[in-house]
C-alpha cells in the first residue's frame, strides 16, 4: 500500500493498494469480458440510458465534494476541478431516455 498525501499541508488523505503490471492486465481483461459479455452487453438501451443518466445526476450532485478532493491532490485551484466535474455529465447529452442515440453537429475550433 501506500498512502495519497494532501500536498497543501502534508496530510494523508488516504491509503491505497499498490497494483503491479499484471494486476492492471487482470483488471483490463476482466473489465472488457464484463463490458462484452457481461449485465452491461445484455442490457436493454434504455436501462444503459436510465444508468448513465443516474452517473451524470449523481457527479452533479455531488460536484463540490469531488472538486475538493481534486483540487487536494492536485494543488489546483478548485474552480477549474469544479468546471471539470460539471463537465462530465455532458457526455451523457447524445444519450435520450429511450436509450439511443443522436448527434448534433456541432461548431468546434478542433475540426
């Protein structure tokens, strides 16, 4: 184990498991058979759609809290942790409540 140290002021935050190269092959192979054959693969879209909408409300309620932490491990200021925590529920917006899936054109200086 080892432990995760508030770098503002040296507490710890946290202890955690040291995993080694082939735990994070184990836990990839064991993640992609349960993405392709697992609950998730046989799910109906819409109980996808239901389950990731849950994710979005749930990361939005609970924004303050996980922009704290981040701005403790990362020293950053803890406005721009917020902006990115707000920001994960957006990937949710191609997603309808029926469970599929549209996609709006849309102006970005990357394309």
């Amino acid at each position: 184990t080892f432990k995760i140290v508030n770098p503002n002021d040296q507490t710890d935050l946290t202890t955690i498991q040291r995993g080694s190269t082939e735990d994070i092959d184990l836990a990839v192979a064991a993640a992609r058979e349960a993405f392709e054959r697992g609950p998730w693969a046989r799910m109906d879209p819409t109980d996808r759609a239901r389950c990731l909408f849950r994710l979005a409300d749930l990361i939005e309620n609970n924004a303050t809290e996980l922009a704290t932490i981040e701005a403790s491990i990362t020293e950053s200021l803890w406005r721009l942790p917020k902006q990115q925590t707000l920001r994960l529920p957006t990937v949710a917006t191609g997603i309808t409540p029926d469970g599929s899936t549209r996609l709006e054109a849309t102006p970005s200086p990357w394309t």
